[in-house]
C-alpha cells in the first residue's frame, strides 16, 4: 500500500517539475542562439579582413612583378595563400555556426511547444 502511494507521489513530483524544466532547456538555447550570432558576425569580419589582406597582398604582388623585384613578388604569392586559407578556415567556421543557430532555433520552438 505504501509503494503505489510513494509511486503517485513521485509521479506528481515529477509532473510539477517538468515546465521549470522546459523553461531551463528555453532559456539554454536562448543563450546559445545568442552565442551563435556573435559567433557568425565575427566570422563574417574575420572574413572580410581576410579578404582586404588579400586585395592588398595582390596589390602589392603587381606592383613587384612591374618592378621586377620577383623575389618580393614570391612572398606576396605566399601571403595571399596563407589569406585564402584563412578565409576558407572562416567560411567553414561561418557555415558550422549557421547550422549551429538553425539547430538551436528549432530547438527552442520544440521546447516552447512541450511547455504549453
């Protein structure tokens, strides 16, 4: 007799703890979705940085191969690579934290759905 009462009293238990619950798991991806679109706008100015240096590497590679100082040239070559590499690195970054924030959001919608 004790143990179908302890039974119903943990279920009631459980039962009112569930909306703090929900409420928490809201509020987490409300955080992480907030984390992800700064985490996306700096990617977005890392990009654009890298880029500019890479305009300007470019820049600076023509004007040494007018001059014909080719060694200088070559070290703009290198640095223009090293730049592409950083952007590709960003990009792939940008694109994980987009999938990061569609995930979450949908995640949070899910979550206010259950707590109603």
């Amino acid at each position: 007799m004790l143990k179908p009462m302890l039974a119903a009293l943990a279920a009631a238990f459980a039962l009112a703890m569930l909306p703090a619950a929900y409420a928490q798991d809201v509020k987490k991806d409300t955080q992480d979705i907030r984390q992800d679109r700064k985490d996306i706008r700096q990617d977005r100015k890392d990009i654009h940085a890298d880029e500019k240096a890479r305009r300007e590497d470019r820049r600076e590679m023509h004007q040494d191969m007018k001059k014909g100082d080719y060694k200088d040239a070559h070290k703009e070559r290198q640095e223009m690579h090293k730049e592409t590499r950083d952007i590709h690195k960003d990009r792939r970054e940008l694109h994980k934290d987009q999938r990061d924030l569609h995930k979450d959001k949908r995640e949070r919608r899910e979550d206010k759905r259950e707590e109603k």
